[in-house]
C-alpha cells in the first residue's frame, strides 16, 4: 500500500493593501461580450468582509469547479490560467453574525474543487433571518474546468468557460455566456439567460423565462412550465422547445436533416426560419398563419403541412399550440 | 476572615475530584453538550472528567508521556471551543476520541521523525524470552507499541488498549470497518514482528 | 488441505471471536493440526492481552488546569484577533476537516496537493487592511481512493418523507413549503425540501391538467402512461431528499409535458436521440 502522504498546504501571505482587492485583469476571450456583475460595494450598515483565495493545483490539474452558495450569488468566469481565484464578500447585521458565515473548500485529488457555503447554527446564536446575510462568491477557474453550480435567490452567472456547466438555482437568475461543452440548467423560478453557447443545452424552469441568444450546439432543449422562451441565432440541428402556458419565438436556422420543434398548450408560437435547403412545416393551432408561404395542405389528423424546397435531405419544423396561434415565416 | 479547621484540612479523598452540582442523569450527552455551550463551569468540568482518563491515555500512548498532557489539554481546548459547531453526527465520545487521534498524529507529524523511536529504539528492546513466563511483557509490549508506525499505533491504542469496538474505531477514524479490521490485523502482525515469538501461553494453559 | 497462508489473516478475526460457523470451525482444526500456526495464533493472542492490560497512565493532577489556562487565553486571543485573522480562522476549519486520520498516517493511495494563498482585503471598514505575516500551516487531505473509503461524516441528509405514492399525487408538507421565519441556519436546512415541494406541486398540477385527457384515451395508451409515470415516481420516491429528489421530480414534469403538450407517451424523447441527457 501506497505510504505517500498527502498534504495541502495553506499560505498566507501579506496582503497587497488595497490593490489585491482590485479583480486582476482577465485575459481577453476572443469574440466574447459577456458582462459579468461587479463585486457589489458592501451595504453601509451592518458588518461586511471580503477575502480572496488563491488555489493553484499541484499535481492534477483543477478539472471540475463544484460550487454551492444558498446565500447569495455565484459568478464563475472561466480565464487561461491553471489556478482557482475565490473572492468572497459577506454580510451580515453585526459581527457575530458574520462569523457564523462560512465558505469552505475542499480540493480533491481527483481535480475537483468544491466550494460551498453556510451558516453556521447552534443554540447559541442569536437568530437572523436568512434575507439579512449574503455571501457572494466570485470565482476565476480553468477555461476548462467542468462548473457545477446551485444558488438558491442568489444570481448565478458563468462566462468564458469550455466544458459546460450544470447550473441550478430556486428563484435566482441564470446567466451562461460564451460557453462551450454541454450546458445544463434549472430553475424553479429564476430567468434562464443563455447567449453564446457552442455546445449543447438543456435548459429547465417551471415558472420563469428562458431567452436563447446564439446557440450553436447539436441539441438545444428548452422547457417551461409558466413562462416564455425567446431564442434567436439558434443554429442547433436539433431543437425542442416546450411551454405549458407561454409564448415560444424563436429566429433560427435550420441545418440539413435538422429538426426543430415548438409546442405550446396554452401560448402562441411564432417562429422566423433561415432555411438552406428543402424544409417540411407541420402546424396545428388555434390558428395557423404561413404567411405568403401560401395555404397548406390539411393532413388527415388535423395538421396542416407546407414543403418547401428539395425534399432530399429536407429539415422537418412541427410547431403546435392547442389554444394559442402559430405563425411560421421564412426569412430568406 | 477566620479559618476554620475544616478549611485548613485537606479534602477527604472523595472530594479530591471536583464534584459536580450538575446532577448524575444530566451526564446525558445532550445536555451535557448544551450547558457546555451555556460556558457553565460545572457541566464543563463534568465533561472533562468524563473523558480525561481516555483522552489522556490515548494521547500517552500514541505521542508517548512526554507529550501527552499538552496534546490531552489541546484535546479539551478543542472540544470546548468546538462544541458550538459540534453537530450530533456522532457520539459525542466518538467526536472527542476522533480529536484525540487527530492531535496525537497530528503532533507527532509537526514534532517530526527524530524523536520517533526508529530502529535503535528496536534494537534495544531486550530480546525474546525463553522463559515460560515474562515478566517484562508490559514493558516490552509498550516498547514495541512505541516504535510502530503512529496509523497502526492509533488502530492498537483504540481497539485493544482501550477495547472500543471495531464499529466506534471506525467512526473514530472515519474508515469503513473493514478497514479497521484489516488495519488491526496488519498492526498485531506488526507488533508480533518487534517482539518476536512470545512463547507466553502454552496450548491449554490459555485463559 | 488449507495453507498457512489462507489462515494467517484471518487470526485476528478468529481470536477475537468474530469468525462464526464454518468460517471459524476451519481456521479452530487447522490450529489443532499445524503448530506454526498455533504459535502465532497463542503469541497474537498473548499480545492483545498484553495490550488490554497495559496499566492506565495516570492523568495529571495539573491537566484541568492546564486546560481551563489555555481556554481564557484563547478567549483573550479571539478578542484582540484581528479581521484578517478571524477570516482565517472561518477558513481553516473547512480545510481542517479535510484530515482524515488515515490520510494523515499515510495510507492514501494517491497524492494530491494544493496550494492555496490567501489574500485578505480586510472588512470594508478597515482603512487599510492589516497585513497578515506569512504562516504556513500544512494539514492533510484526503486521497480520493476506493482503499480508504473516508465518507464525510455529515453527508446524511434529513428525510422530509412523502414525496411520491404511485399512481397519488405528491404528498407535501405545507410547513415546508411556507417562507419560514427561521434563523438561517434553520432555514437553508429545510431548503432542498421546499424546493422539492416547488416542484412535486408542479407536477401535481400536470397531472391534474392531465386527468381529462387521459380519460379520452384508449387502454392502452392509459396503461402506457400509467407505467411511464409509475416508473417515475417511484425514482422520486427513491431519490433522496436534495438535489436527486428534484432532478427526478424535473423528469416527472418534462415527461407530464409531453404527454399534455406533444401527446408524447412512450417518452419525451421523440425529437432527441439521448433521453438519458435530459434532466
């Protein structure tokens, strides 16, 4: 048996004053728009503290970012470096409160970073509610660091990463931008926001809106229970998106043999298609409006279908709304 | 202020130890846990002569007696000031022997090999009796115990020193019980090696 | 005829009376017949006897007060302790936590180690921030190894009990699902529950939307459904309460959607080559 003992070791530092606390510059991501939030300035009242944290791998490289924050927001921004930067602002009513908060992480030997936080209990404590403490993590990782993430009403942003993210909050907001690798996303009543993925998405919310801008991925699969989804230059082969009771538009191109379907029980759907080649349109709904396309052919369980173009390697399109209108374009 | 007799004598030898006005049914965990946390002195002392014979000795045996009192006070320290954050995932006791392995290995890590008995402290064991009995079994078995490697030290200490079960050393040593068993035994083969064959026990005199 | 070999690790066990039935009746007639083994099994034997009656150290008189000298003194450090050093201390312990004995004592099968440098920016009401000395303090953490197996202690979550009845609709506890007045510690303990319950609502609610429009199906497709459903709830009957309870519960609701919305039964997958990636 292996007699290698493992260690990590925890330096600190003289801290730089003031300096140190300015985010260090981050190498410029090509093509990349993403605005990240700012570390927000502490509130006036109350005790507040920031401290950062570097974390370089030694030995196996940090692959997998694992970070859970009930308390606040999480911000992941993916940099060319190979170690893990941690800014971590916390806020609390006094300072006893503000020690109770804590953030702990523990590095694996299997390249997985975890970060999470919490609030310490204990009968002792004089109670706070929970709306009166924050911890906001902001974090630089690996470009190619996998980043799994959950808040809980706090924001989650993640930028400038290349193996995808699992993300997951209750009421919080999502954010993805220019992100590569599979994406996930789930929320109960958080806005989804995904712009610049090239990678495959999954995105889930039960009462919330989700808003697809440039998607580039083999599948993108959107589903909402209460709410809309909105997406534009989305190029996926494969396209499902599915709302209970909310508008679906979408503004795509469709690929060769691709196939994109919008069904809605309750919303209008309302899809604008860049089209390439030959492409077979199904609709049903409470209205169906092809526009100039001219009138479709009435299939016998109450589709009405338009081909357009070669039928060889034709793209199908099926958009359907029970109670809600469809109208489908084509944007040459 | 006027000294009585009374004052001036020592305290009968039943009163050496600190007696406690926490009653005897309050030595449950739990409430003992939380007037610890409340900071009262008594459940606090309770506390600490509910544990310190098995603190101090796992220490003295695992670090040696030069150093067992200073890990064995860390130890207390630690659980004082760790009871707030102390969660009942345990057993208490199994919290504080965990605190103990944990100092005691840890301390002989920052104290560093050179006062580890190596193998000199090997080659001065006496060597293996012939006799039938040996007298200095105590002695050399604590000799051999000395200069084992500290893991199996701690497995030893735990299992057969202080005779917890291999399902409190696991927990103690956050392994799976397996793990404990086969460390045991690795450790007693181990033992057996330093302290050559015994002889001790003819086949039938066993107790 | 069984070797010494086959015998020799499992002395322990034997002598300290763990081997029962067949196991120990092999290893007690081998010992009848092989005196090499029965050497070591009588000087093994003779050493846990030893061990227990090692005499018991005497605990210094001087021990309690040692004990209750370092407490003040550490309550006198707390108080003069600066931010920057009580920062470290909401640290350290997180990483602390990560020594498992065994890892400490070497039985880590693998390396792994990592350097973390902490930069403080003191409290926002510091002026300036003080400027920590360099310490280094090196701590063990874990391997990640099947051979040691070191399981965090706390990873049990609370159950909340009843999410799912086949064929029922998810049973909810509405104290979990109201905002809760607690102190926050309390509060982020309940959270995967209400988070949960968010969400078994929610499928609740398709399942009832549902309720008409399965009962214009055929047999079949009824029975297909049920099954399908079935099968999903039973997942999230049998996921535990947190993060695999809900994604099991968002399976639920995508597939109630495609049966609502798509007439999708067999699966949600109609469009989708891999149902497997959909959580």
């Amino acid at each position: 048996m292996s007699r290698i003992a493992t260690s990590l070791v925890l330096v600190l530092t003289a801290a730089a004053g003031r300096a140190s606390a300015e985010p260090k510059a981050v190498a410029p991501a090509a093509k990349s728009d993403c605005t990240l939030p700012a570390a927000a300035l502490a509130s006036k009242t109350g005790a507040s503290e920031s401290s950062g944290l570097d974390l370089s791998p030694s030995g196996h490289p940090f692959t997998h970012l694992v970070v859970d924050n009930p308390l606040g927001n999480v911000t992941v921004e993916g940099y060319d470096g190979v170690a893990i930067h941690i800014e971590t602002r916390k806020h609390a009513p006094d300072d006893d409160t503000l020690e109770r908060l804590r953030v702990s992480l523990i590095p694996s030997a299997d390249g997985t970073v975890r970060i999470t936080s919490t609030a310490d209990g204990g009968r002792e404590v004089r109670p706070v509610a929970r709306g009166a403490v924050r911890v906001d993590l902001f974090i630089r990782a690996p470009r190619n660091a996998h980043v799994e993430a959950a808040a809980s009403a706090g924001k989650l942003d993640i930028a400038n990463l290349d193996a995808g993210g699992d993300l997951d909050t209750a009421s919080g907001p999502i954010s993805v931008c220019n992100v590569s690798g599979e994406v996930f996303t789930h929320s109960l009543t958080g806005a989804t926001r995904l712009q610049q993925v090239f990678g495959s998405v999954d995105a889930q919310a039960v009462q919330a809106d989700v808003d697809l801008d440039t998607i580039t991925g083999e599948r993108l699969v959107a589903t909402v229970d209460r709410g809309s989804i909105a997406g534009r230059r989305v190029r996926s082969r494969t396209v499902q998106l599915t709302t209970t009771d909310g508008r679906i538009r979408l503004e795509a191109e469709v690929a060769l043999h691709g196939r994109i379907s919008a069904a809605s029980l309750g919303g209008d759907v309302d899809v604008r298609l860049h089209r390439h080649g030959g492409v077979v349109v199904r609709a049903q709904g409470a209205k169906v409006d092809f526009g100039a396309l001219g009138v479709p052919a009435v299939l016998a369980d109450g589709w009405r279908q338009i081909a357009l173009g070669a039928a060889d390697a034709a793209a199908m399109v099926e958009l359907r709304s029970q109670h809600g209108n469809v109208q489908f374009v084509i944007v040459e | 202020m006027t000294e009585t007799l009374a004052d001036a004598l020592p305290p009968p030898a039943i009163l050496a130890e600190p007696r406690s006005r926490v009653p005897a049914q309050l030595a449950d965990d739990a409430e003992l846990i939380a007037a610890c946390r409340r900071g009262e002195a008594r459940a606090m002392e309770l506390l600490y002569h509910q544990f310190k014979r098995r603190v101090f000795g796992m220490a003295h045996r695992i670090v040696g007696a030069s150093d067992a009192e200073e890990v064995a006070q860390e130890v207390f320290v630690r659980v004082f000031r760790g009871l707030a954050n102390f969660r009942g995932d345990s057993q208490l006791s199994t919290w504080i022997y965990r605190l103990t392995v944990n100092a005691s290995l840890s301390h002989l890590a920052k104290r560093g090999r050179r006062q580890e008995v190596g193998d000199d402290g090997i080659a001065e064991l006496p060597a293996p009796p012939v006799a039938e009995r040996d007298p200095g079994l105590a002695s050399r078995i604590e000799a051999a115990l000395a200069a084992l490697p500290a893991g199996y030290r701690a497995i030893l200490v735990l299992h057969d020193v202080e005779g917890l079960s291999h399902e409190e050393c696991a927990a103690i040593l956050e392994c799976r019980v397996g793990t404990c068993k086969s460390q045991l035994h690795k450790a007693r083969g181990k033992m057996r090696e330093l302290l050559g064959p015994m002889g001790v026990v003819a086949p039938g005199a066993n107790r | 005829m069984i070797r010494c070999e086959e015998i020799e690790p499992q002395l322990t066990a034997y002598l300290d009376g763990e081997l029962e039935g067949p196991a120990g009746s092999v290893v007690r007639g081998h010992l009848r017949g092989c005196e090499a083994c029965r050497a070591i099994a009588t000087d093994e034997a003779a050493l846990r006897d030893g061990l227990r009656a090692l005499p018991a150290a005497d605990v210094p008189a001087s021990m309690w007060a040692g004990v209750q000298a370092r407490l003040a003194a550490a309550e006198v450090a707390d108080a003069e302790r600066p931010s920057w050093r009580r920062a470290v201390a909401r640290w350290t312990p997180s990483v602390r936590r990560l020594a498992p004995t065994f890892g400490a004592v070497g039985l880590a099968a693998a390396a792994a180690a990592a350097l973390i440098v902490w930069r403080a920016h003191g409290r926002a009401e510091d002026a300036v921030a003080p400027a920590p000395p360099g310490v280094a303090i090196t701590v063990p953490i874990p391997a990640l190894s099947p051979d040691t197996a070191l399981a965090p202690s706390d990873r049990t979550a609370p159950s909340f009990g009843g999410a799912a009845g086949v064929g029922g609709a998810h049973g909810s506890d509405p104290r979990l699902v109201a905002p809760s007045d607690d102190d926050v510690t309390a509060d982020l303990a309940h959270e995967a529950a209400r988070t949960s319950a968010a969400y078994a609502a929610t499928a609740d609610n398709l399942a009832a939307q549902l309720a008409d429009v399965r009962s214009g199906w055929p047999a079949d497709r009824r029975q297909q459904f049920d099954a399908r459903l079935a099968d999903l709830r039973i997942a999230v009957a049998g996921a535990g309460e947190g993060r695999g309870r809900q994604r099991a519960l968002r399976a639920e609701i995508r597939y109630l959607q495609g049966a609502l919305i798509r007439d999708e039964i067999a699966s949600n997958d109609r469009v989708l080559a891999a149902p497997g990636r959909l959580r």
